[in-house]
C-alpha cells in the first residue's frame, strides 16, 4: 500500500533518508565521437550548463526584435477605428507581391491562350467554310479540346481580369499607398 507511512514510498516519493547517496548520478551528456575538441567542449557547456554561442544568442535577439515589432502592429492594429483599417497594412509585402505577380501571370496567360484557342477555332472554321481541309490531328485537337473549353477559358480570363482590378483598386485605395509629405 503505497499510501502507509510505514513504507518508503509514499505516493511515487521515496524518502530522503532511506537513500543511497550512490545511488544519485551525474546527467549524462551525450557527445559525438566524431566531434573536434572546440566542439566537443561547446556541447559539453550547452548540454551541461545551458551556454549557448554569440550566434544563437543574435539568433534570440533577432527573433525577440520580430516579436516585439509584430506585437507594436498588431497593437496599432486594435486600436484603430473601423474606417482608419487598411488590410494591406496586415499583410506583409511579400506576399502583397506575390498575390500581385499571380494575378499579372494569370492574366497574361489565360489571355494569350484565350488569342490562340481563337485562332484555332477560326482556322477550323474557315476550312469549313472553304471546303479546304485541316490535318486530321490538328482538326481533332480543335474540335476535341479547344472549342469545348473556349467558354470556361473566358471565364478563367475574365477571372483573373476581374480579381486583377479589385485587387489594385483595393491597394490604390489603401491608406498605406496614399502619398503624404511630412
């Protein structure tokens, strides 16, 4: 019964002064064989002592500057009212950049295809009309491929077109992109 004072255990805890002072042991300190001395003596300090490199204590540095930078924005943030809100203000610039250069690919893309699709949709229509004839691949890519997805490939185009202008509407209406001399 581990709850009795008799024994001594009493709920997990051995006593204090049943125990062999052998019996307490160093932590081991796990080292590579294969490290150099320099390095074997910098783990010894991390491992035992918790000592860390001028590196890593820049490292913690940098990172509490992140921190505290992010916590004076979204400090900022809160207090402002509903109409002073700028979204792009909260979203880091990298990523206003790429969302941005998607959009343009996008665009650029599906608008280039769109041109091509219409070719081809003409070439098979003008031989059509002539009685010429077209290969017979080049016939059955058209008529297969291209001619079933020209509607939904407008509307992928007019997609990214649509998003492309809400989106720099959005960021020319931004506070953050307004010019103010100070």
């Amino acid at each position: 019964n581990p709850t009795s004072f008799n024994d001594q255990e009493i709920g997990g805890l051995s006593s204090i002064e049943s125990t062999n002072p052998a019996s307490f042991s160093r932590p081991q300190i796990e080292l590579d064989p294969n490290l150099s001395t320099d390095e074997r003596n910098k783990e010894i300090l991390k491992q035992k002592y918790g000592l860390r490199s001028f590196e890593e204590q820049q490292g913690d540095i940098k990172a509490a500057e992140k921190i505290a930078e992010n916590r004076k924005r979204m400090q900022k943030i809160k207090q402002m009212k509903d109409e002073e809100f700028d979204i792009f203000m909260v979203i880091p610039p990298p990523l206003i950049k790429g969302i941005d250069f998607f959009l343009k690919a996008g665009l650029t893309i599906t608008t280039i295809l769109f041109i091509l699709a219409g070719v081809g949709i003409t070439a098979e229509a003008w031989a059509v009309a002539t009685g010429n004839t077209l290969p017979e691949n080049v016939d059955t890519f058209i008529v297969n491929v291209i001619e079933p997805n020209f509607t939904p490939g407008l509307f992928v185009l007019l997609g990214f077109s649509v998003s492309l202008g809400i989106f720099a509407t959005a960021q020319l209406g931004s506070g953050s992109s307004t010019y103010k001399e100070q």
